[in-house]
C-alpha cells in the first residue's frame, strides 16, 4: 500500500514538473495615447547640442521617449511659416519617421502660419482675401492634402479653439460660419483618411462646456482640453470633475491635449521663462525633477479615473534652451522640458512607463 501510494505521488509529481509555462501576457499601453508635443525637435536636432538618456548616454529624443513608453508625437502644423520647422514637408517626414519607430502620430493643424490659441486665430496670409465660401473650400483642400499625405492617427481641426479659428469668419461671434469651417475640415478627413480620429481641442475647462454645447452636432471623435495649473486653476479637483462632466455630456472620449510643470524655477538662458515662481504651480508639487514627474503621475491617475480618459500629451518637452546660455531668442520653456540644463533625461519620462 505504502509502495503504491509512493508510487503515485511520484507520478503527479512527474507530472507537474512536465507542465507547459503559463502564457505570460506581454504588457500593453494602459492609456490610448501617452503623448509629447516633439514640433521643436527639427531645431533641437540643427542645433548640434548633445541631447542624452537617462543613463548620461548620448541619443535622439525620439529614441528616448520610445523607451521609455512614449506612444504617441504630437505635432503642430503651419500654412506657410517663416521657417522651415512647422511647415508641411518638415512634419510630413518627421510623421513619417515618428511612423517607423511604431509612435502614432498627433497633428495639431493651426490653420494659420504662426501660433494660433484662445487669442490668436489669424487666417494664413494666403487666404487673407477670401469670403467665407472661399475659406470653406480652402479648407477641405489643405486638410486633404495632410490627410492624404501623412494619414495621422490623431488630427486636431484647429489649436485650442476657444473663440473660434480663421478669423473674422471663424470666430465664436458667428458659431454657424465657425461650424461650417469646420465641418470641411472633418469632412476631409473622413473622406481621405478615414481610420484617423478627429480632435477637437478646447484650451482650459472654463467655458468648455458652452464651447462643446454649440458643436454638439459635429462628426468628431475626442475632446482634447489643455491644463496649465497657470492658466487653468490650481485644483486638480475642479479640473478632475469638470473633465468627467464634459466626457458624459457629450458622450466622447477626452485626454488632456496638453500640459506641462517644472523642474526648477532657474533659466538657462536670458529668454524670460513662463513660469518663474511658485505661485504660479501647484503647492502639493515642488518645482523639481521628482516634482514634475509626481505631477504627471497624479494627472495619469486622473485621466485614468474618468469615464472615458484615453491619455494626456506634454508640451515643451524638447524646448530646450538651443542658443546659448546668453540667448535672448532661447527657449521660454527651458525649465519645463523634459532634458535638464546638461541635456540629459529627466525622471519625469518615468511617468510614461507601462504600469
């Protein structure tokens, strides 16, 4: 009896050993989109610094942000700019290359040759004389051709959007001829690259909700909101309820388009910097590497708590000061990259490793 029982203990014994490994699920990205605003790196890259990792170890900023599970570049785009950093070819190839190392791409089409925000919507200078049929026209055909070239994964039909875009006919005082510019900018998209996700990107909470109320009826798929504690509120409460509202109102998913905090309150060149004291961030997070990167962590876990939050973009990250310590046409962003004043990586690109 003792030889049997034996005898069968050594058999599951055997037999346990010789089962197969468990399948291990590799680990996937815990937000749709895990972003950075990278429209300064062709300047980064011209300017011959010697950008490093983490590890001290020289290496493109693209290269390092994929390490460190950056999936998505956002990328701004310009009609005709003075220079070559945002013009159609230079993000062309730049989306392509973002393409090629498995990176979604994120375009933020201006429709203006400069900046265009809440105060600033100037139409490019090519369509400065046309009438709103004209404009609309416009319109499809320049959002055409960017679908059709570059096919994004994510397009945004204009930058924070507030008041408007293209104005005078743009502008939230006429909110028909403002939707109808629109509507051919998502219309193209639908036509010409069907599988992209169309953006609509609202600067700040304020008002977003009378904003997102009047475009109710338009063919777009995310909320984008930007959220500087500067500009925006320093509650991170308020923000976190307002967001929740705004993605079950309106029933779309929403991500925090942009945002960015800082590692130090010092400069690295002599371009006044926008954030340069304490009032201006959040009392909770110092104005240090692990500041920053704690900052990003407790907005991941926000996005990741409202019902629709697919991800947040950081913007300025490779606004490095380029010209010198002396410069005066430097970088206003210096101290809210995210490569320190020896161009090294910042532990705040922790923030974007799979949880």
């Amino acid at each position: 009896m003792k030889t049997t029982n034996y005898l069968l203990l050594l058999v599951l014994g055997l037999w346990s050993c010789s089962k197969p490994d468990p399948v291990v699920t590799p680990p996937v990205d815990d937000l749709e989109i895990k972003g950075v605003d990278m429209s300064f790196l062709p300047e980064v890259r011209s300017s011959g610094l010697d950008i490093k990792n983490a590890d001290n170890v020289s290496e493109d900023m693209l290269t390092t942000l994929k390490n460190k599970g950056v999936n998505t570049i956002r990328l701004r785009l310009w009609h005709t700019p003075s220079d070559a950093t945002s013009n159609f070819e230079t993000v062309k190839a730049l989306s392509q290359e973002v393409k090629s190392m498995g990176m979604k791409v994120l375009l933020t089409v201006h429709y203006s040759d400069t900046w265009a925000d809440p105060g600033h919507q100037s139409k490019p200078s090519a369509w400065a004389s046309l009438n709103l049929a004209q404009l609309e026209d416009s319109v499809f055909a320049y959002t055409q051709k960017i679908a059709t070239e570059i096919q994004p994964e994510y397009i945004q039909i204009g930058n924070e959007i507030n008041n408007g875009l293209l104005w005078p006919q743009g502008s939230t005082s006429s909110i028909t001829q403002m939707k109808a510019l629109l509507a051919q900018g998502i219309a193209a998209v639908r036509q010409y690259s069907p599988n992209s996700k169309i953006i609509i990107h609202h600067a700040g909470f304020q008002n977003a909700t009378w904003f997102f109320q009047n475009i109710a009826s338009l063919d777009y798929d995310l909320i984008g909101v930007s959220y500087y504690p500067v500009w925006h509120g320093r509650d991170l409460e308020v923000m976190k309820t307002n967001l929740a509202n705004l993605s079950s109102t309106y029933n779309k998913p929403i991500f925090i388009a942009e945002t960015s905090y800082p590692f130090t309150l010092q400069w690295n060149d002599w371009t006044n910097n926008i954030i340069g004291d304490t009032t201006q961030i959040l009392s909770a997070y110092p104005p240090t590497p692990q500041g920053q990167k704690d900052y990003l962590m407790e907005l991941k876990t926000i996005v990741k708590s409202l019902p629709n939050g697919v991800g947040f973009c950081y913007w300025g990250g490779e606004w490095i000061s380029l010209h010198g310590n002396t410069a005066t046409n430097g970088s206003s962003y210096e101290n809210q990259a995210f490569w320190d004043f020896n161009n090294k990586a910042l532990i705040g690109l922790e923030s974007y490793i799979r949880e």
